[in-house]
C-alpha cells in the first residue's frame, strides 16, 4: 500500500481552506500537513514539513499563486503544484501551463474537481480547468467603463507594485518615497476604486491589464 500523501493548502480565506480540507481528507490516502495563508507562510512550512503536493489560490496576500509556486520550486523542483482561482480568465491557465503547474481550477468547480485533479496530478499527469468553456477576457474594453481611468501616473505604478506584492515599506523604498506617501496614495487609489479589499483589487488590476504577464510572476524579492 503507497504511503500517505501529504498535502499543503495556501488560501487567505479560512473557511474556503477548511471546506477544501474537509473534501481532501475524505480519501484514505491524503493528509492536509499544513494550511497558509499568504506564499511567504507556504515557504515557511515547507522548510519544516515534507509535502507532496501544495494547492495555492492565485490571489494571496503578498506574492501571488504562480509567484508562490515558482519559488518552492526554487528548493524543491520536483514538487507538484496546482492553482485554484476564482478568476476565469484564460490567460492565468495559460501562464500557469507556461509555468510548469500542474494543475489549475476555478474555484467554482472545487467541489467536484479537485479530488480528480489531485490524483491526476499525484500519478504525474496534469489537470486543467475546461478553458474552451471559458468566455475570453477581452485586451479592450471602453475607456469609460475602466476603474482605473482617474488613477495618477504615480498611484498607477504603486498600484503596480502593489500587485506584484511589495509591501508598504518595499514599495517606498522601491520609489525613494516614505512609507506614509505610500499609504496616502494607496488609500486615495481605494477611494478612486471603491474601498476594494486588497485580492479583489488584485483581481480587478489583473483583468484590467494593470500589470503585464511577465510582470505578473516576476517574483521581486529575487531582484
């Protein structure tokens, strides 16, 4: 009989990690080792816990889902991973196989999926959410309907940083500014949006082509 697998949860929201653990631990053969809720708690377990497989949301505070993955496997190489979203634009399944990730799961399909794909994924092969059935986000959109239209120049690129996942204090020093400029500017860019929580706005900035793919898994603590 194969040993049991052990698996690692990343997802800032907790219900949505025990729901999702509930689902896992109904095989016989997986055990949830550990739970995280930003990337940067992920890789903290992992130095301590011995996992086969971690499922990471690609919205977390900090570094982002693939951000997340592509830095385990800077010390683990061989380890599997799948994303879980609750956006279903396309290019994120295609930057996710680009990547090397096995798998990727819209968030509504959970429940019915995820056990089919963590076997696939566990048995070496991959898993990939159905994105012909998938309505592609259109590149343009009218300019009048952009949330982001009245940003500044400068609230555009913290807005930038921000969703590449520097923190308060990296993006001041990033832009030679002070910590409380930063904090003026990323409250008068929630006043300008609609007083978003920070994922939500990540989410919105992504469809909205805020930051470019390649600029959207740059993992900036590498720089």
């Amino acid at each position: 009989m194969d040993k049991l697998k052990k698996i690692i949860i990343a997802d800032d929201h907790e219900i949505f990690r025990l729901g999702l653990k509930v689902a896992i631990e109904k095989s016989p053969d997986w055990n949830v080792v550990g739970e995280a809720e930003s990337g940067e708690e992920l890789l903290e377990i992992i130095k301590k816990e011995y996992c086969d497989i971690i499922i990471v949301d690609f919205v977390l505070p900090g570094m982002n889902g693939i951000q997340t993955i592509l830095k385990t496997k800077e010390q683990h190489p061989n380890l599997k991973s799948i994303i879980i979203s609750s956006s279903r634009d396309p290019r994120l399944l295609k930057m996710s196989k680009e990547y090397g990730i096995n798998g990727y799961i819209f968030k509504t399909e959970v429940r019915n999926t995820i056990l089919t794909a963590i076997q696939s994924v566990l048995a070496g092969d991959s898993y990939y959410s159905n994105v012909d059935e998938v309505p592609v986000v259109p590149n343009k959109k009218p300019d009048a309907a952009n949330p982001f239209r009245n940003l500044s120049p400068k609230e555009l690129e913290i807005l930038k940083l921000t969703v590449k996942g520097y923190s308060q204090k990296e993006t001041s020093e990033k832009l030679n500014i002070s910590i409380r400029t930063v904090e003026t500017h990323r409250r008068n860019i929630s006043e300008k949006v609609g007083k978003l929580p920070t994922p939500k706005l990540v989410r919105l900035a992504y469809i909205w082509n805020v930051v470019q793919d390649d600029e959207l898994v740059s993992i900036h603590k590498s720089e």
